[in-house]
C-alpha cells in the first residue's frame, strides 16, 4: 500500500460522501451535477491564515464543504480521521510539508483521496512528480481555475 | 437612490447640452462639465478630432500581432481580472478592455452583444488614445494617471454616448504605466457596484506583474546569496495568491447584487501587504549596491517579519513584534536589506525549534538607530541579535 498514488489509492477510497461511508452508485457518479458537487468535502491545509481562508470561501461558494488544516501534522490527523473527497495540501507548511504528509499516509498504508499539491514553487511539476502525486496547483489561482481543477481531478475515471 | 438617479440625470442633461454646445460652437462650458472632463475635451478639441467621428482607427493585423506578443507579460497578468470583471457586471451589457501605455486595446471580454455585436467596443488593435478618440476612459486615464470616469455625453465621440465607463492606469512593478483597464456599462447604476471591484482589480494585475518579475529575477539571483530567495518568494506570493481569491468571490457576490466591501478591503490589505514584501525581497535579490536613501527602520522590520512568518514557523519559532519606535535611517537599502535578513536567521538559528525572537527598533546615541532581536530558548537562555544603523534622520524615543 505505501507505494500507492493517490490515484490509484482514490480508486480504494472512492467518491464518498461525508458523513457516510457509501460508495456512491454508478448513477449518482454518472450523473455528478450540481447536486452532487454540492455534497463534496475538501480538506485546505495551509498555514497562511488569509490564503487558507479565502480557499474556504471560494470552496464554500462553489458549494463544497470545506476542513481547515493549519499545518502537516492538522491535515495528517484530518486525513487520518475525516473522509475528504479532496485534499488541497500546501508543499510549504510548519511541521511536516505538504509532500511528508502524503509521504506519512503511504507510509500507514492508508487510503489517500485525491490530493492535489498546493505551490508557488518554481518547480512545483517535478515536486509532485518526485511525489507520485498526479495533481497540483500552482499559486496564484483563481476561482475558475480551481473549480476546473477540482471537478477534472474528482471527476476524472479511476485507473484500472 | 431617488437622490443618485436625480443627480445621475441632471449630470447627464447638463454633460448632453456641453456637448451639443461644443459640436456647434466649438467651446466647453465648463459650469456644465466636471473638471476631468473639461480638461480631457480641451486636449481632444486641441488635437482637432471631432466628436461626430464615426470610425475609430486601428492598427492592422500584422501590427497587432506583433503588439500582443510584445504586451503577452501584460496580457496574461489582466486576464483573469478581465475575466473577474466580466462576470462581476453579472447580467449588465458590458465590456472590458485591456489596452497598452499608448492606448491601443489588447483584449476585450463581455457579453456577446458589446463583444461582437453591432453596437460593439471597439476590439484589438483599436486606438483609443486622447489623440485617436478624444476623451475616453481608456485614453484619458492615461493622459491624467488616475483613476476616470466618463457618463454618456461625458466622452468626447458620439459612439460612446450609450456607455457609463470608468478607467484606471496599470503600472509596472518600476512605477511606469503600463496600460489601462476600462469598463463599458450600459447600465449606469450597475457602474457604481463595479468600481470598487475596477480600482481592485487594477492593483491584482499590477501585484501580477511584480509577481512575474519576481519570479524572473530568482532566475538571475546570486547562488551564494545568505538568504533563502526562492522559498521567501514562495512565502510572499501567499498574500497575492489570497488577494485574488478575495477580488474573485467578490466579482461573484457583485453579479448576484451581494455586498463586496468585506472582500474587497480584504484584498486591498493583501496586495499593500504583498507589495511591501515584494519591494524589500527585491532589494534582498538584488546583488549590487544600491545608494543612500531615507529609509523607515521601524516599517523595514516589521515587513521583515511578516516575510519571515513562514519560514520562522517551519523553524518552529515564534517571531514577536516588540516595540517599533519609528526611525528614519539614511542607508543604502539594498545593504540594509540583506544586513538584516542576516541578523533575523541568525536570532532565530539561535532560538532553535520552540524558541522565540522578539523584534524592537529604537534609537541610540551618535544619530543612529537599531533593531535588535532577543532570541530566547526552549530553556529560556537569551542572546542578542542587534543591528546598528547609522545616520539617523528622525525618529522619537
């Protein structure tokens, strides 16, 4: 399990909704609207506390349920206890970095969800690369460009 | 709003029987007019254009081509504001334009009808310069370096007459414009709700451009430098990156009639905050030596500070901001810069993980000032970290 992507580790953890621990059914994940979206819960790790929060805000505008993460070891212990449809890490953060983290969870065996790596880093592509993590996010962003980003890595097919 | 719409008309018929007046005798009333507009008609008229002018030129598309590639570092900056601005007018006729320092427009987006339609703005490679069109929101911000605003009759071409517009000045991270940004409304009260997100915006396209040139000069930046350059340009661009999230669900509450102020002052706090950091990791970045200057010893250390924040908390130290008499030292800032980015690593290498540096600026004898930085230990042992600056200016104890 250590050597699982995030990828292939969401195919195990599936879409869940929160609350629950129901796989969706094939309908609802063909049919993942507006209604679905609404239902979707992402965990904001970053220790900027106006970056951070005005994630939140822009998540909970697009009708996303959003956990707050002030540092690795907070966004280690929600991933460890919460079911997240989606994990935005921040690579430079207090106490473990963003990668540590996913780094952490392999090393557990646990299921990761999705996660997309969260950077002003200039070499944010082989950072995640070096991380088996398929996802990333470059800082700044906008509104726009996040929810594509959120609804291509939710929505995209699990590998086989 | 009884009292706006009134006052809104009787501006409007007083700026519509200017203009009538000026298209038949040539002369401005200026009782008639405000004063931006007086003095944006006398640069048009003195340019010999007439506001019955139905055609705007433009510049053909090989030119253009070659403008677009020249301005792509401006272009990609504006483009998510445009796009922020666009959808901030939410169901209004509108438009936004992007244009150069010499008034040419770069990009257009709104709705299709103002986009494409046949009472379009004029699109790329249109000239819209003072010269080319009299006054517009997009020539004349340039002429005045301010923000404008231009109702109905106000601008100088007749074509323009339908729109309530507003334009503001982008400059570049040295303080030179480097072209405007304008909205074309049709509808004039939605102008008002639009122009705290305009005068925000303009600031996230001129935070953008410092940003880009950041990250071009950590290209370029000395190997051997002390500091950690790439990660502290990491650290800043946070306060940027929030600011645009911030313009970004306020352009969505504006097009669903919702309140903005919270969101937009937030932004405005974080782009000051984001330029004041960028101003001192440039003088960090740059290796030369700059030249004596006035320098605010109390405001470099608390901007210090907040650059640290990040990198203090991966340390796992606290920084606290002590007192900060204010003291204006004359310095090369450049050596300044570096002298206590240096006195800062080493407080907090002297804390340790758990420790804590605490920040005070004062002065001392002999025209000179300090910032000194107690750094204390898990174990509470402290150590002294102070860095003297001389020639002092003013300041109070």
């Amino acid at each position: 399990m250590s050597d699982a992507t995030d990828y292939g580790a969401r195919a195990r953890h599936g879409r869940l909704r929160p609350g629950t621990n129901e796989r969706p059914t094939g309908a609802t994940d063909g049919d993942a609207g507006p209604a679905a979206s609404r239902e979707l819960c992402v965990l904001v790790a970053d220790d900027d506390d106006d970056f951070r929060e005005s994630l939140v805000e822009v998540l909970e505008l697009l009708g996303w349920r959003a956990l707050e993460a002030r540092d690795g070891d907070e966004a280690l212990a929600l991933l460890r206890r919460e079911t997240v449809d989606l994990a935005l890490l921040d690579h430079r953060m207090p106490r473990r970095t963003g990668v540590e983290v996913v780094e952490a969870l392999r090393a557990e065996g646990a299921a990761l969800p999705p996660i997309a790596l969260m950077s002003a880093h200039r070499d944010l592509v082989e950072l995640a690369a070096a991380a088996r993590l398929r996802h990333y996010v470059r800082k700044p962003f906008g509104l726009h460009e996040l929810r594509v980003i959120v609804e291509r890595i939710i929505e995209a097919p699990a590998p086989q | 709003m009884l009292h706006r719409r009134e006052a809104i008309r009787g501006g409007l018929r007083d700026a519509h029987k200017a203009w009538r007046h000026l298209v038949d005798t040539g002369e401005i009333r200026t009782e008639l007019v405000r004063s931006h507009v007086a003095r944006a008609w006398r640069r048009s008229r003195a340019c010999g254009s007439s506001p019955l002018d139905a055609r705007i030129d433009a510049i053909d598309p090989v030119e253009l081509s070659r403008l677009l590639e020249a301005e792509a570092d401006l272009l990609a900056a504006a483009r998510p504001y445009l796009a922020a601005l666009s959808r901030s007018a939410g169901p209004n006729r509108h438009a936004v334009i992007l244009a150069d320092a010499e008034g040419r427009v770069l990009d257009v987006v709104g709705d299709e009808s103002s986009v494409r339609g046949p009472d379009a703005v004029p699109g790329p490679g249109a000239l819209l310069s003072e010269r080319c069109a009299g006054a517009n929101v997009i020539g004349t911000p340039l002429v005045e370096g301010v923000y404008v605003e231009l109702d109905g009759a106000e601008h100088w071409l007749a074509g323009f007459h339908g729109f309530t517009c507003q334009g503001l000045p982008l400059r570049g991270a040295d303080g030179a414009i480097r072209g405007v940004l304008g909205v074309y409304l049709r509808e004039r009260l939605a102008a008002a709700r639009v122009r705290d997100i305009l005068v925000c915006a303009a600031k996230g396209v001129e935070a953008e451009l410092i940003a880009a040139q950041l990250s071009l000069a950590i290209e370029n930046a000395a190997t051997g430098s002390p500091c950690p350059l790439e990660t502290l340009r990491q650290d800043l661009v946070q306060a940027h990156a929030a600011a645009r999230l911030r313009i970004d669900v306020a352009a969505e509450r504006s097009a669903a009639g919702g309140a903005t102020i919270r969101l937009i002052s937030a932004a405005e706090r974080l782009i000051t905050r984001f330029r004041r950091q960028a101003i001192l990791w440039r003088e960090l970045a740059d290796e030369g030596l700059g030249f004596p200057a006035p320098v605010a010893l109390h405001e470099r250390a608390a901007t210090m500070t907040d650059l640290l924040r990040t990198e203090a908390a991966t340390r796992h130290v606290e920084l606290m901001l002590g007192r900060l008499a204010p003291l204006i030292v004359r310095d090369d800032e450049r050596e300044l810069a570096r002298a206590l980015l240096r006195t800062f690593l080493d407080a907090m290498v002297a804390a340790g993980a758990g420790g804590s540096v605490q920040v005070e600026v004062g002065p001392l004898e002999l025209s000179s000032g300090y910032v000194r930085l107690t750094a204390r230990t898990t174990t509470g042992r402290e150590s002294l970290h102070e860095l003297r600056c001389p020639g002092r200016l003013g300041g109070s104890r």
